[in-house]
C-alpha cells in the first residue's frame, strides 16, 4: 500500500463538529503533533464555519469524495456508515486513515490498534486503521500489563458509561435534560431512548434477542481477544449508561492462570504506561469519572481479591478513564505518531 505520508503532513478530521472532532485539535495540539495543512471536514450544515487551530482560522468544508486529495492522514469520527463509505476513497487518493468507528474493527486486514498493547501491528496497515471502541481501551489498558505476565482466562465487567460516548448531541441531552428536571418539567428525550437525568439504563445499542446482549457489550468482547490474539479469553460483560456527562467508568474482576495478589497487581500497575494508580483505602479516595475528565492516564484503584475466589487466581478493581481522549481522540493521534510512513519519511 502506497501512502503520501510525511513528518510534516497534511492532516484531514473527518466529522470536526463533533464531541471527539474537537478533542482530535485540541490533542494534536497538547501533544506538539506536526501538521503542515489541516483540513476540516464536516457534514453539508456545518460548511463555511470555522475553527481555530494554532492560530489559524480554517473553514469547515463538506465531507466529500475529493476532500482528501493532498491529504496525508485522515482522522474519522464521523459513524460507521461515513467511515465505510469515505475510507476508501481517502485510503485511494494516498491517505492514512485512523477510524474511531466500528466500520472496520473487526476486519481481519485491519490494525485494530491501541499503542502500548499492540502497537506493532500499525505496521501492518493497508491503509486503514481502527481505534477499538473505547470502554474495550478502558479495560485493556490495565488488563494488558497483568495479562502478559499472568495471563488472564475470564473477566467480568460492568460499565457505567457517560453521555460522551453517545457524542457532543447525547451530553447536550443530558444538561438539558436535568435542567429540565431540577425545574420540574418535562423533558421529551430525543437522542436516547430513555430519560437521562438521574436515571441509569442499558446501553443505547441493539439488544442480540438471542443473546441477551446489546451491542456494545458484543463489541468489547470481540475487539478483546483480536487484541489480546486470545480466542480462548472468557468475557462477561454489561453496558449501561449513566448521567455522568464525560468519561466512562468499570468495575472489573478477573481470573489468571496462576495466583496473583494485590501488591503483584499494584507493582505491575505502577510502571504500567497510560495507567495511573488512584486506590486510597484510608480516604476512601479511588477513581472518579470527574477526575478522569481531561486526563489522558486511565485511573485503576478499589485493587483488591476477590473473595468470592477461594483460590487466589483473581482480583476486582474499578477504572475510569476519559471516552473522549484515550477512548478516541488520544489513541487516534498516539496511533499517528507510530505510522511508519511518517517517522521513515
């Protein structure tokens, strides 16, 4: 695969109005990212606004076929259905892409890629890579590090997942919403399908009749082992969302091989990289979503066994981390910076 990418490229943000568009800017931005042209793409309704970036004032121009002629690197966060349609096309004209949707996730010839686990496997691209969903990054962060030196044979996990991961539209819903509510009013939800204000409910996406479980929950299970390379990992798992306006949440226990204790845990965890221990016992101090908020370090505390395991093999723990950056934005843009292409060039 041919691809025009240069230390110094010509960067495309597909979807650049939405919660995670705007996270890629300010991220590329913090993280001193070189971009000698950015172009930022968006549906019909929002082109000729602008946006600021390093100074300059850039137009947003309509998403189409020929909007990544010249571009080096395309970043989307624009939904599966633009992503299948306009990858190819960028992926055609000589562009990278970096896809935080499902379209490509699970498709055997692309990277399904989180860099401090498997960012070997940028390498290997064809043009397309996939940030995995991103409570899948949540949990896998500090899972990996254990898992490498005992591996992990079954997990369970619960999500409490903010409006963020629903988008810029869904936490819009949610202030208004509990506005709405803390002046007695009603409030007609029209971007999730429940109220949202002091409520909790299962996770927005379609429910397997057969199965049980929604799609989400699906998703986690599957892009875990294509990650881990582990078939053979048992995964249970339920998705709900709560009124929290960014940054997810999970409490997690899982099982090893072998024996494995708090302190092993806490050991593994503290040079773990993108991790950060948050587990105060005595202040009852662990990790919070509004403490995530704007942190690029997934926070892991509550590190304890799990008692309902007479035999060693397993721990609990709770996790928060922020949907926005290392469950898209961050991980894209970490992804970039591994590109072959542009550090060889």
């Amino acid at each position: 695969m041919e691809t025009n990418v240069h230390r110094d490229p010509v960067v495309a943000i597909a979807g650049v109005t939405g919660a995670v568009g705007g996270e890629f800017i300010a991220t590329l931005n913090k993280r001193g990212f070189p971009v000698r042209k950015l172009k930022a793409l968006a549906g019909a309704r929002s082109a000729g606004k602008t946006i600021g970036f390093r100074g300059e004032t850039i137009a947003i121009e309509e998403l189409r076929e020929d909007s990544f002629d010249g571009v080096d690197i395309a970043l989307f966060s624009a939904g599966s259905s633009v992503s299948r349609k306009f990858s190819p096309i960028a992926v055609k004209a000589g562009a990278v892409v970096i896809d935080n949707s499902s379209a490509y996730r699970m498709d055997p010839n692309v990277p399904l890629a989180i860099p401090e686990i498997n960012g070997r496997r940028i390498a290997e691209h064809k043009g397309i890579i996939a940030v995995p969903n991103c409570s899948a990054i949540t949990a896998l962060m500090p899972l990996w590090p254990i898992h490498r030196q005992n591996r992990i044979k079954r997990m369970i996990i619960s999500t409490y997942q903010a409006a963020s991961g629903a988008g810029a539209a869904a936490m819009d819903e949610l202030v208004a919403s509990t506005r709405a509510s803390l002046a007695g009013e009603r409030y007609v939800p029209t971007v999730l399908p429940h109220p949202y204000a002091f409520n909790v409910f299962n996770h927005d996406t379609k429910v397997d009749p057969e199965t049980g479980y929604n799609e989400e929950e699906t998703k986690v299970i599957k892009e875990t082992r294509k990650i881990f390379e582990d078939d053979a990992i048992a995964i249970g798992i339920t998705c709900v969302r709560v009124p929290v306006l960014r940054a997810h949440s999970q409490a997690i226990t899982f099982e090893c091989e072998r024996p494995i204790s708090e302190d092993e845990v806490r050991k593994i965890l503290a040079n773990a990289p993108g991790v950060k221990i948050v587990d105060d016992r005595v202040r009852n101090y662990f990790p919070m979503p509004i403490e995530a908020s704007g942190q690029d370090d997934v926070l892991v505390g509550r590190i304890r066994r799990d008692l309902s395991d007479a035999t060693g093999h397993s721990i609990s723990l709770f996790v928060a981390a922020d949907q926005l950056l290392k469950g898209a934005a961050l991980n894209a843009v970490q992804i970039a910076e591994l590109l072959p292409e542009r550090v060889a060039a």
